[in-house]
C-alpha cells in the first residue's frame, strides 16, 4: 500500500468517525420547544428533574419510584412523559391554550401567538 493510499484510508474512517459521532449527538439532543409556553408549562408536568452523580433522575410528582435513565436517554423519556400528559391535560381553543387538572377543571389560560400554537400542535399532537 502506498503512502497516499493509507492517507486517503486515515482520512476516510476519520470522517466516517465524525459522522457517526454527530448522528449520535444530534439524536440524544431533545425536541426544539418554545420557550415561553414550554416554561409556563413546566410546573404542570407530572415529574421534576433532579441532578444526581451520574446526571439526571426523573422525579414523579404522584409519588412513583425516580426513574435514573442514562443521560442519552433522559430527554427522549421527558419528551414522550410530556407528550402523553398534554395529550391529556391540553387543551386548545382557537389562540387559547387551557391546563386542566386531573378532574378536567381549568388551572389556567395562556394567551398563545401563530408560532406557539404550531408549535403545541406539533409537539403535543392537540
């Protein structure tokens, strides 16, 4: 094997390694949110997050065990939490965004423009 062939064999497998490592990173990322709506929405979510040694554990607020998933998949796991709780406590009318509690009665209004509620309707699936 010739020099520039073992060259152009280093350069391909360390680009093969860049992509491999950004397709990685890029799918442990979370979801893009909306930053307003998705910080009113926070203290209504089912669980908190709590820092531990190894990262990240998921506290349910209804007293079930803390979920310690690895810090791939944390996000994944509060993403599709979210999704299934504003499934069922979202509700949209027109540009109004109403919580309800678990009895179905209203906690709250939020006042949403066109892009945050593209982005609800995305993101939660309402």
């Amino acid at each position: 094997m010739s020099k520039n062939s073992k060259n152009l064999l280093l350069i391909g497998f360390v680009v093969i390694f860049f992509i491999v490592g950004f397709i990685g990173f890029k799918d442990a990322l979370p979801e893009n949110k909306n930053h307003r709506v998705y910080t009113i929405l926070q203290e209504y979510f089912p669980y908190n997050l709590e820092k531990r040694t190894g990262g990240l554990a998921i506290v349910y607020k209804d007293g079930r065990e803390k979920e310690k998933p690895s810090n791939a998949e944390i996000f994944h796991i509060t993403d599709k939490l979210e999704k299934e709780w504003g499934k069922e406590y979202l509700k949209l009318e027109n540009s109004v965004l109403i919580i309800l509690d678990k009895d179905k009665k209203e906690l709250r209004k939020i006042e949403l423009s066109s892009d945050e509620i593209i982005w609800i309707k995305q993101f939660f699936g309402i």
